[in-house]
C-alpha cells in the first residue's frame, strides 16, 4: 500500500456481527486479535504475518484458518512466486461485534478478552515516559444513552482504522462505554428537598404545643 493511502488495500464490510459461539472463540484469543488488527493496515501472506509477530509461520498458518473458518479473514488476492502460490489475507469487516448473548443450548457465550487489560499493559512504556493521553469520566446516564454514546465512539474507531499509514510510530486507541459502582450524586429535586430540611427552623416541642416562651 502507498505510504499515505487510507487502509486497508482490499474492500470488507464495515460491520458483522458475530451469531455463532465459534466466532466468539475465534476472536478472543490474543494472538488472533493481533492478526486481525495488523490486517487493519493491509492485506498480507501468513509469512508476512509470522515475521510481524515474531512467530512460528506454523502457529499463524493455523490461527489465520481458524479465523478463516469462522468468517472473520478471507483470501482477497494471490500471488504467484516460483511455483508457490501466495495468498493474502484480510478482514472481512472493519468491526466486530457479538450479535447473541447465548448458545444453542442456552450457555453463556465464551467471552471475549478485556481489551482495557490489553491497553493498560501496552500503555504501560508510554506512560512512564510522559506520552500516555488518556481521560476516564464517570455520568449517570440510561443505557439507550450509553448505546448511542457507544454508536458515536465506533464511528471514531472506523476513523481512527482509516487514517492513512504515515508515521513511523504505531499509536495504540482505547475506548470503551462499560457500568460501574462509581458513587453518584442525589438527584437535584431530592438534595433540594434534602437541603431545605436542614435549613427550616427547628421548633421545640414546647413551642409547638404553644405552652412557655415569651410570645
């Protein structure tokens, strides 16, 4: 791919949901979300994929059949070197996501890495070195808000996957919309209530009875 051309080299889908517990497999062990994510910047041969992860050409021969065989990479174009034919492998979407919760049998899917886990490790060099950005803010919303914040944050994902590869430098970008136990504030009505509780006159009980006390 031209330095400076939007990635990947190769058309997929933008979204695909993944609807069988295989997929979900498929996309949870690291060493295949590694190959996914390097498929972001273009399509590349199972040697070219060994070499980038520094591992046996065997071990990514088999993890790259396997996402190939839940749907998540295909053969988007060949080459022919000597007598060896070549195949280059890319994406079959730009995002994935879990599209049921449980198996056919009504067992919970297997799930899918912590991906903040991921970044914290990766983030960790950066860090130390003065050059980790990052925010985390806490809001009592609903979960329709929470689900069209998170709709917004995947289209800044898709930007982000599409930036052309210029730098020398491989950034990592984290997001993620997830509950918590945070504390929260009162509602404004009921601290107002509160408030004014505390701000009323106390009354004694003699006074209230309307017996002692000058007038």
């Amino acid at each position: 791919m031209a330095r400076g051309q939007a990635p990947p080299d190769y058309d997929l889908a933008d979204r695909i949901a993944l609807t069988e517990p295989s997929q979900v497999k498929a996309i949870g062990h690291p060493l295949r979300t590694a190959i996914l994510s390097l498929l972001h910047e273009r399509a590349a041969t199972v040697n070219e994929l060994a070499v980038a992860l520094g591992r046996p050409k065997s071990t990514v021969a088999h993890h790259v059949k396997v996402l190939t065989a839940a749907g998540l990479l295909q053969v988007v174009r060949t080459r022919r070197v000597r007598a060896i034919e070549e195949r280059f492998y890319g994406r079959t979407a730009r995002m994935f996501y879990v599209g049921v919760e449980r198996t056919p049998t009504g067992d919970e899917l297997p799930r899918d890495f912590n991906d903040f886990e991921v970044a914290a490790g990766e983030s960790t060099a950066a860090y130390r070195d003065g050059k980790l950005w990052g925010f985390i803010r806490h809001a009592r919303i609903t979960e329709a808000q929470a689900s069209a914040f998170w709709e917004r944050m995947a289209e800044l994902v898709t930007e982000f996957d599409r930036l052309p590869r210029a730098g020398d430098t491989v950034y990592g970008f984290a997001v993620g919309v997830y509950p918590t136990d945070h504390p929260t504030l009162p509602g404004a009505s009921a601290a107002t209530s509160a408030a004014a509780r505390r701000s009323r006159p106390r009354v004694s009980r003699r006074a209230r009875r309307g017996t002692g006390g000058p007038p």
